[in-house]
C-alpha cells in the first residue's frame, strides 16, 4: 500500500539523522520520495508526518539536532526552526 510505503519511507529518512555522520543528503532523498509519491497517489500525509520534516528543504525536523523548537504561546503554536531557516508553525492543543 502506498501510505504504508510513505511512512517506511519517512521512518528511514528519520533513521538516517541519528545513525550517520553526514546524514542530509540521504535522508532528504527519502523526504523527497515521500512527499513525489503522496503527491503522485494523491495520497494525503498525516498530521504527524505533515509536519515531521521541513517544506523547503526536505529536511526531517528533529528538535535539538536538525531544528530547534519554540513555543509560541500567544498565538497557541510551536514554531520549528529548520537550519536551512524555513519555519513550520504546528497548533498544539
Ligand atoms: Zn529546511
């Protein structure tokens, strides 16, 4: 199944931060076959993985190693930072 593909592919994209040295250009190989083939299926990303790596870059979004975080309290949002400076702001509850 697709979606299930998706999610494999974003799991392995996660793996690659924490496991290698130089870990960007693959990981953000996968980002970019996840979101080709949820576009391509029209399949949509959840929440979650909407929101697990970054729009610009395809960076996964790792608090502390490839983005920082910051609560936005006024407004009700956390705002991730990605290195390559784009910012995703998520709604928390
Ligand atoms: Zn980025």
């Amino acid at each position: 199944m697709v979606q299930e593909r998706i999610g494999r592919l974003l799991s392995l994209a996660y793996e690659r931060i924490g496991s290698e040295k130089e870990p960007d250009a693959l990981s953000r190989r996968y980002v970019k076959l996840a979101r080709e083939m949820s576009s391509h299926y029209k399949v949509r990303l959840g929440r979650s993985e909407k929101h697990s790596f970054c729009k610009k870059c395809n960076s996964m979004l790792i608090p502390g190693k490839t983005c920082t975080v910051t609560l936005a309290s006024s407004i009700g949002k956390v705002i991730y930072k990605c290195k390559c400076g784009a910012e995703t702001g998520i709604f928390y509850k």
